[in-house]
C-alpha cells in the first residue's frame, strides 16, 4: 500500500493506493502518522481518499480510527471520500462513518 | 466430477493476499460478479488474518493454515464452499468471540469486526473451534443464481450481437 499526500488551501488530501490488509496496515500507519506529523498543524481537515485501494478488508476499520485518533490530537478532523461498494458496506457497518464522516 | 481444491499455507502475514487471490481464482469458474468476487476475498482475508495473528500468536514458529474449497453446481450458478482450518490454541468462548466488535488484542487497532463481515459478506457461516487444538470456520456463498437463460450476461449478449 503506498500512502502520498497533497495540501489544497489547508485540506490535507491523503491518497492510499493499494491493498489494505493487516500485512499490509504496519507500514501504512507509519506512513499516514508521518504525514500527519508534517501536515496537520498546518491543516483545517484531512480527507482519505480510498479511490485507488483495490482491496480493503477490516483492518481498514482500525487503520482509520487510528489515524482519525491522530489528527485529533491536533483538532483536525478527518473525513473519507470515494470508498468501493465492498469498503463502503464495512465502513458503514462498523460505524466508522460516525466518526469519519464521508466528504 | 465435483471441483475442490486444498491448500496448506504458513500462517504468515505475507501469505494473507495469496490464500484471498487463490480462492478467488478458483471461483472464476462460477463468472461471478465483481461484487461477489470482493466479498469472498473479504470474508477469506478475515478468516486467514484471525489464524496468523490470533491463532498461533505471533511469538512462535508459523503453524499451518488449510484452505479447502468445494465447488457445488447447482442450475445455472452455483455455490462456493470454503473451510479454513488451523491448528492453534482455539477459543474458548466462540459466542463471545463472534459478537460485533469484540476482540482480544485492543492494542492493535483491531476491530474485532472480522466475524461479522464473514457473516455478513457470505451466504452461510459456522465455525467451530477447541481450546489448544485449533479452529475451523465454513462458509458458503451462491453465486450467478439470479441469472437465467433468458437474460444472459452482459459479455454473453456482446457476443451473440457480434
Ligand atoms: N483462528 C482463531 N484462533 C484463535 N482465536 C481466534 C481465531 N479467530 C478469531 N479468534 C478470536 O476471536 C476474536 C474476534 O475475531 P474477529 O471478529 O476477527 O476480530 P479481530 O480479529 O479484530 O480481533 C479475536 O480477537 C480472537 O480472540
Ligand atoms: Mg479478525
């Protein structure tokens, strides 16, 4: 899964691109707290666009809230945009769109 | 003849996107839709994912995990059969551990949603499972049931109008 990041007058758009599986989640955990590191005192939101993952099973769950619990700390909240059919239903049915809302 | 296959895998974490690949591919017989084809791959991820992380833990040498699937025909679809198998320390309470939400490894950002998406994303689902010796989870999933002679495929109706 590779993680890049683009900043548009102060939203912070987080790409994922790839699969997401628990193999897959420890490196892209890593790489989205960097980003958020680097970004989110300089930003209003943070929107994870899922356009480009082509597999998501429920690790994305905990990925999200995880990085949702990030940006909190820095009072920026986080949004997701673009979830497949298959990855809007877990979204939806975890509950996670209570928290993370779609953009 | 009935179709099957088996397979025998480490419960490796790398080994998560080959084991949903492959069953995947063994169902492509069926012509299963893309949404079909993404909800076994879900259901057989969280199945293979809850061996490598739960059943062996992670501090000993890599037990086994066996795929088996059973290809039932029936009409003009049919019906996938998966058994994943390992031979791991079990659980205790599988009401419990079946329940939404619930998991026992809070730290690692897990959901505790794995069986529920198996549940929900397959047609039938069971599991059982014995303390030290190891777990079995089935599921089933009908596919291209819908379809009829009379309303053939979308790729099926490009090459009859060729
Ligand atoms: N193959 C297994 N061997 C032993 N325990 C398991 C196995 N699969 C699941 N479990 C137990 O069931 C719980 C719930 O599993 P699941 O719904 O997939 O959530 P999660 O994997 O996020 O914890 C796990 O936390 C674990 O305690
Ligand atoms: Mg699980």
């Amino acid at each position: 899964m590779r993680i890049c990041a683009e900043q548009r007058d102060n939203v912070l758009y987080v790409r994922l691109n790839g699969e997401m599986d628990e193999y897959s989640a420890a490196l892209a955990r890593r790489d989205a707290d960097r980003l958020a590191e680097t970004y989110a005192a300089t930003s209003e939101r943070a929107i994870f666009d899922l356009s480009k993952v082509s597999f998501m099973d429920s690790t994305g769950i905990g990925f999200l809230i995880g990085r949702y619990k990030k940006f909190q700390r820095y009072g920026v909240p986080v949004y997701v945009t673009n979830p497949s059919a298959g990855t809007d239903r877990i979204l939806e049915m975890s509950g996670v769109y209570t928290l993370i809302p779609k953009a | 003849m009935e179709n099957f296959m088996k397979l025998e895998i480490a419960a490796l974490g790398e080994n998560e996107s080959f084991a949903r690949s492959a069953v995947a591919a063994f169902a492509l017989p069926l012509s299963p839709s893309l949404m079909e084809l993404s909800d076994i791959k879900t259901a057989v991820s969280e199945a293979v994912t809850n061996c490598v992380v739960h059943a062996y833990g992670r501090e000993t040498d890599a037990g086994k995990i066996r795929i088996e699937c059973r290809i039932e025909k029936t009409g003009f679809g049919g019906t996938l059969h998966i058994e994943i198998t390992d031979f791991g320390r079990g659980i205790d309470d599988v009401e419990k551990a079946i329940a939404p939400f619930y998991t026992t490894l809070k730290g690692d950002e897990r959901s505790g949603m794995g069986f529920t998406i198996m549940q929900t994303f397959m047609d039938e689902f069971s599991i059982e499972s014995e303390p030290t010796k190891g777990t079995v989870v089935k599921m089933s999933k009908r596919i291209g049931m819908e379809r009829t002679a009379e309303i053939p495929r979308a790729e099926e109706r490009e090459r009859v109008n060729a």
